[in-house]
C-alpha cells in the first residue's frame, strides 16, 4: 500500500488515476515523453501549416486579383509554366501540409488531455492566415508551462 506523497511518501507510487486534485497534471513517463513530442512537432507543423497558408494567400491574391481582374487574364492560366501549374501544385501541398498538421492537433489534444474546444481552436488555426503563428506561440506556452508542471509517475521498475 503506498503513503501519500504530500505526507512523505513516494510520489512515484501514486498512480494518475488516484490524483483527485487535478489527473491531468499527472503524466506517466511514456505519456509526458509523447506529449512533449507532440508538442515540439506541433510547433514544426503550425509554422509549416502557416507558411504554406500564407503561400497560398499571396498565390490567390495575385490570381484572382492581379491576374484575373487588373490584367484580364485568365486565372486559370496564371502561374502555369508550360505544364506545371504552381497555383495547384501550392494547394496541393498546403493540403498535404495541413492535413498533418491535423493529426499531429489530434495527438498533441489527447495526449495533453485538453477538451474539444481546444481541438477546435487548434484545427481552424490552420485555415486562418497568421492565426496558425499566434495560436502557435500560445499553445507551445501553455504546453511548456503544463509539461513542466507535471507530475511524471514512472515505473518502479525504471528506477
């Protein structure tokens, strides 16, 4: 039977599910490694997710605006050169990018244990230009802030 760590006893044998004060503040060791994992991919993939975002923007801008409207162009002929067509071959890639990106949401919520209208926040931040960047930044704090927060419950075996 283990003691209660507040009362000196050893705070690895408290298991996450008997934390009554707050249980997603305990991580086991595997679970804290992965969320500090996800969260550092995370942060490559909002970067990624908002350039490639703001790429497309400008490509857009320039097709539909510039192109389309003050030169009378047609936007479908816009940056195509001979067969390649960098207008598709830019939203393919932010595609590709965000989908991603959206797993590595996934695996950063659940490992995290944040709700579903993190999640939300964290999916539509990929669609807004710039808002990947802020929310970025916002995230990685607070995952920063919890990770080292935590109570890492290892194995008595690991120690």
């Amino acid at each position: 039977m283990s003691q209660d760590p507040q009362n000196g006893g050893d705070p690895l044998d408290r298991r996450p599910e008997f934390n009554e004060e707050d249980p997603n503040a305990v991580f086991t060791l595997n679970r804290w490694q992965s969320a500090r994992n996800a969260l550092r991919f995370y942060r490559i993939m909002a970067i990624i997710t908002g350039v490639m975002l703001l790429i497309l923007t400008v490509e857009m801008i320039f097709k539909y605006l510039i192109w389309g409207l003050m030169m009378g162009g047609d936007p479908s002929e816009a940056l195509t050169f001979g067969s390649f067509n960098a207008a598709a071959a830019v939203a393919i890639a932010h595609g590709w990018c965000y989908v991603a990106y959206l797993i590595v949401c996934f695996w950063l919520n659940s490992q995290m244990k944040w709700g579903l209208k993190n999640l939300i926040i964290l999916a539509l931040a990929g669609v807004v230009p710039v808002m990947s960047f802020i929310v970025e930044a916002k995230i990685h704090r607070r995952g920063e802030k919890e990770l080292d927060d935590a109570v890492v419950v290892a194995p008595k075996s690991a120690l």
